[in-house]
C-alpha cells in the first residue's frame, strides 16, 4: 500500500516540474522576442463637400466663405469695428480676422505689414518650418500668406491689402488639444476655404 502512494507521489511531482519547466520556457522566449509598437491611430474624420456663401454682414470688405461656417463679431477686449470670426462649429476651427483703414498711408501699411509677420514670428518656438509665398488675388489686391508646421496654435495665417485704403488680416486656430497630425485633413479643409475667400474678396466703397 505504501509503494503504491510512493509511486503516486512521484508521478505528481514529476507532472508538477514538467508543468513549471514548460512555463519558465514560454516566459524565455516571450522576453527573447521582439516587441513591436502600434502605430498611433487617429479618429476619421468625415469632411463635406466645399460649398460657399456672400458676406451678408455690412463691411469694407466682402468674400464668399464656406456654407459650414457662421461668422460672428469678436466680442474680445481690444476688438475693433468689422473684426469678425468665421466659425466652423462641426470642426472647432476659428478663422479670425481683423481689419484696418490705412487711410493712404504709407508708414501705417508698414507698421501693419511689421505687425503681421511678428505675431506669425511668435510661433517660432514650436513651429519646425514657416512657409511664406506672396500672391496677387484676382481683384489685383497683395496678399502674403504663411503656413506653419508643428504643434502650433496657429496653421495658416495671412494678410491681404489693397495699399491705399484696405488691410485685413487672418489667423486660422483650433479650439482643441488634438495634435496637428492627426488634424491635417481639417487643416487642408479650412485653408482651402481661406484660399477662395482671398480669391473672391471685393472692397466696398466708402459711405
């Protein structure tokens, strides 16, 4: 009866150092193997087709801007008359704008022309590149734009006068943390949008 437990008893410790043998080995290769991150994934985002609509809203100035979009006034400390905002509630994007009446006046075109390239130099510290290009607008009108990379506050950003009377500039943001990357097809949407509203600009007469 004895002999028969001895027998028993080793059979169970047999089985039992087989069993610790075979995980102490999967444990061994499963660190010896290389680990392979994930590439980050992005949500998709769904854009519409570009549609456009008239400034209704009494300006100096006139554009067609996108029909997913509402303009609003800005409504912050130092907001001056005809600075508006063009609001895309669907992609958190905010294109702002805010306009001078240079009144023939060379120095105050300068100093406008400085001021805009300052506040886009603002971005240096965490932009990697700033693209600028200057263009003429079917109207005839200068405009400079600039397109920023990296983790920037602000993407695009332009201004666009007439020399003599007319200087309007814009600043397009994002009112979220989400990173630049993953935010490029809306980025490329809205500059699109910022691209027409150069192309179909029209200066009003003054009253």
């Amino acid at each position: 009866m004895s002999q028969i437990k001895k027998s028993t008893s080793r059979r169970s410790v047999n089985k039992l150092q087989l069993f610790l043998g075979f995980c102490l080995a999967t444990a061994m290769v499963a660190c010896e193997s290389e680990y392979t991150p994930k590439p980050k994934g992005y949500n998709r985002i769904d854009l519409p087709e570009a549609a456009y609509q008239p400034l209704q809203d009494s300006h100096p100035y006139t554009f067609e801007f996108s029909q997913y979009a509402k303009v609003r006034p800005d409504s912050s400390g130092i907001a001056q008359p005809h600075w508006i905002n063009i609001i895309y509630p669907s992609l958190g994007a905010n294109v702002q704008l805010t306009y001078k009446d240079i009144n023939n006046s060379q120095k105050m075109l300068n100093d406008l022309v400085e001021d805009a390239r300052k506040l886009t130099a603002k971005h240096q510290i965490k932009a990697y590149a700033i693209e600028e290009s200057q263009i003429k607008t079917p109207a005839g009108d200068v405009a400079a734009v600039f397109e920023l990379e990296g983790e920037v506050p602000s993407q695009f950003q332009f201004y666009v006068t007439d020399s003599t009377q007319h200087f309007l500039r814009g600043a397009l943001y994002f009112r979220t943390a989400t990173q630049n990357d993953s935010l490029a097809p809306v980025i490329e949407f809205v500059k699109k949008d910022i691209v027409h509203l150069l192309n179909t600009l029209k200066w009003q007469e003054k009253k």
